[in-house]
C-alpha cells in the first residue's frame, strides 16, 4: 500500500540500502582506470620505465578485494569481468615478455635521439611499443670502441651510424626483419652481425648491439 505522505523522490530503507552498496564495483573500477592511465601517461612522457606486469598485478589484486568485499551482495559481476579481461592481460604481457626476450619497457609511442655531442650519447636507448630513431650522424666519436644498445620490444628501431667510423653491428630479432646498410634478413629468431674490415684497426669504432622483439631493425648510414 503506498504511503499517503511520502513523495516520488522518497526511498525506502532497503532501496537506501542497496543504493549505498551498489557503487563499489564503479568505485573500484574507476581506481584501476585512472591508475592505468596515469602509468600510461608515464611511460608515454618517458618519464620512467613503467612495469606494466607490476600494474596489471596491482589493478588483479584490486578487483579480486573489491569482489571478495562485495561477494555476500552479490554485486560484483561487473567487477568479475575487470578481472577476467586484467588476468588474461597480465598472461599476454608475462607471455610475450618471455617470446621476445626483452622486457616490456621504456615507453610508448614515438621516440627520437640525436645527440650533438659524446655528453649527450647515451649508452642505451630503449622502447616498448612504437618507433624509436637513433641519429648518430652527428656525434664525433672519441677515438677507441664506443658501444651502443638500442632495442624496441614491440615496433620499430631505426639507427644511423656516423661516416667515417668504423662499425660493427650485431643486430637480431625475435620474429620480424633486420635491415643492415641494405642487406635484409626476416623471419623468426633473425641474428646478424656486420663488421667493416678495418674494424679492428680503425682509429674510431663504433659498436652498436641492436634488437627488436616483434618488429624491425634498420641500421643506416
């Protein structure tokens, strides 16, 4: 029987109720879409290299508290969802970490080095997904061996060597294509290596070790 005093915007203590539980799954939710976000935001500015298994597994141990919270009210079928789909991530990035041998680290997008000087060389340049060049062209090299590494997990990775410099490039990829002054090799497991003849006696040398994961290599001069 409807109360003669109450009013349409009027709720019962049960509706109340179930209005005070039912925002934990859109609470819980919004916590891990705004923490992945963030380490999106992170990794995409270079900031630092974001461990993005570290974050999934943080966002898994979220959802599976949230669910075992809400589990007597049996309001967590959205939250079961979240964690099947962050579960089934974590086992892709943990999988093809291990395929590709190399972790998946050190940004997103596009990056591109050219330093000006030996100061601003750095030692190694990574990326996780996306395209990452490497312009040495203009970096006069001290005399002796002078090593690099560069690598993209997923993408591509371009490296330009200066003239004039020696070089030796041992170059591989898990499954994709590796291009050296030219000569291409594609498929799985790539691994190649290109040394000048006057590697070993040349004044200046560079030695640039370069790896793709899923993707390509493309060395230039």
């Amino acid at each position: 029987m409807t109360d003669p005093f109450s009013t349409p915007g009027d709720t019962t203590p049960d509706a109340a109720g179930d209005d005070r539980r039912r925002p934990i799954g859109q609470i819980v939710f919004g916590i891990v879409l705004v923490g992945s976000g963030l380490a999106w935001l992170i990794a995409a500015t270079d900031l630092f290299n974001v461990p993005w298994r570290a974050v999934l597994a943080g966002a898994l141990i979220a959802v599976g508290l949230a669910v075992a919270a809400s589990a007597r009210r049996q309001r967590h079928r959205g939250l079961v969802v979240v964690g099947v789909t962050l579960t089934l991530l974590l086992a892709v990035v943990s999988t093809s970490e291990g395929l590709l041998d190399l972790p998946l680290s050190g940004g997103i997008g596009e990056r591109n080095y050219a330093p000006l000087n030996v100061t601003e060389l750095s030692s190694e340049y990574r990326l996780g997904i996306g395209e990452i060049v490497v312009d040495l062209g203009n970096v006069e090299l001290p005399p002796g061996e002078t090593r690099v590494d560069a690598s993209v997990t997923l993408g591509s990775l371009v490296v330009i060597l200066p003239d004039g410099v020696a070089a030796r490039v041992e170059a591989r990829a898990t499954a994709g294509e590796v291009r050296i002054f030219g000569t291409v090799s594609s498929g799985t497991s790539v691994d190649e290596t290109f040394e000048d003849p006057s590697y070993a006696d040349a004044e200046r040398r560079v030695l640039l070790v370069a790896a793709a994961g899923l993707g390509e290599v493309d060395v230039r001069r």
